[in-house]
C-alpha cells in the first residue's frame, strides 16, 4: 500500500470523493433493489408508516424512494451537498440534510435507522463511537440496520480511479456495542449471497441506556 493510498489518507477522502462524484454515483446505482428482502424486514421491525432516518442516503434513489412510495416519513442525511440536493429535488415533501454522521445530532428519534452502504465507510475508531449516535436517534423499540464487512479489518477499493476506503470490526465488537447501547440483534448474515454478498445486522433497542 502507497502513502497514496495509505488507509488513514483514504478514510479523509470519504466525504470528498461523494461529493466530487455524486452524479456519477447517481447515475450508476444500482435501481433493481437486489437488497429489498432485508428492507421489507426492517419495515416489519418498524411498523407501517413509521418514521425512518436514512444515514447516508445518497441521492435517494432507490431505497429512500423504496421506504417513501410504501408510506414511510423519511428524514435523510448525506455528507454530499449534491446528493442532498438531488434528494430534494425528488422527494420535496421529506426531509433531507447535509450532515457528516459521526456529529449527527437531529434533537428527535426515529422508528427506524437504517445505514446501509454508508457506515462501513468510517474507521474502525469511528464506527464503534457511532453507536451512542445511534442510541441517541432511536425510539424506544425502534430497529437499527446496517451493513458491514464480515470480518474485522480495513480494505481500500476503487471508485471513479480514486481509492475508497471500507473498514470493519469483528462480529463479536459489533455485537457488544448493540447490547451495551441496548439493542438486541435480531439476524446477522455474513456474506449474503441473496443480497450481492452484504453482510447485515439487524437489531431492535430494547433497553434506552443514559449517556
């Protein structure tokens, strides 16, 4: 690994390279909703018409577009300014705001969180601290999911020729951030080979724990 793309210079690039990018990301994402099995699950965690945040909702297509069409409140965050404005433009009537996930504080809480395809962009550090995040936007019974890598580790792919950084904890540290912010993990799958090989954690807050 170069000091190019050493993994400490890939993980600052995150936020910038979405947002160089955004309307390449837009255009190339994938619409056929491979993931809509683990997302009709979620809905059944959550309720019909509940209110969702979607943390790193990209430009809302096709999973925010998915939760609004079936009558859901969705409030979406994005550190893009593009994609956000894309969201926007789209789906006037939801709420959708730049903001970096590792600061959110939106004063409210939700049925449901989901952060697909955006959390396990952060470091290993930073990941384990979004659980009080989390913790902090969640209603009493709400569900949590999210996807991660299978294993604990730091990976840096490629997008649009720029390095993009992943990272991961181990299963067992991600099971003891749930329990200590008091969620219970409903299903975990490794390597899904129904959903384009993500591995995904599905969780309910069962206990609201005081900062």
């Amino acid at each position: 690994m170069t000091k190019a793309t050493s993994a400490h210079d890939a993980s600052a690039q995150i936020v910038d390279i979405y947002e160089r990018h955004a309307r390449a990301f837009d255009r190339e994402r994938g619409k056929n909703l491979f993931e809509r099995g683990w997302l009709d699950r979620f809905r059944a965690a959550v309720g019909a018409g509940a209110s969702v945040l979607d943390i790193g909702c990209g430009s809302g297509e096709p999973i925010a577009r998915y939760f609004i069409e079936a009558g859901y409140d969705v409030t979406g965050v994005d550190s893009s300014k593009t994609m956000v404005a894309l969201c926007r433009e789209r789906f006037p009537a939801q709420s959708w705001s730049v903001a970096d996930m590792r600061r959110l504080d939106l004063g409210r809480r939700f049925n449901g969180i989901l952060a697909w395809d955006s959390f396990f962009h952060l470091t290993q550090d930073e990941q384990s601290a979004m659980f009080a995040v989390f913790a902090a936007h969640i209603a009493n019974g709400g569900a949590l999911m999210f996807t991660s890598g299978p294993r604990a580790g730091e990976a840096i792919g490629s997008y649009q020729g720029e390095a993009l950084y992943h990272a991961s904890l181990d299963p067992e540290d991600y099971r003891r951030l749930l329990t200590a912010h008091g969620f219970d993990v409903i299903d975990h799958v490794a390597n899904d080979a129904a959903c384009g090989g993500h591995t995904i954690w599905l969780a309910r807050q069962m206990r609201e724990v005081t900062p």
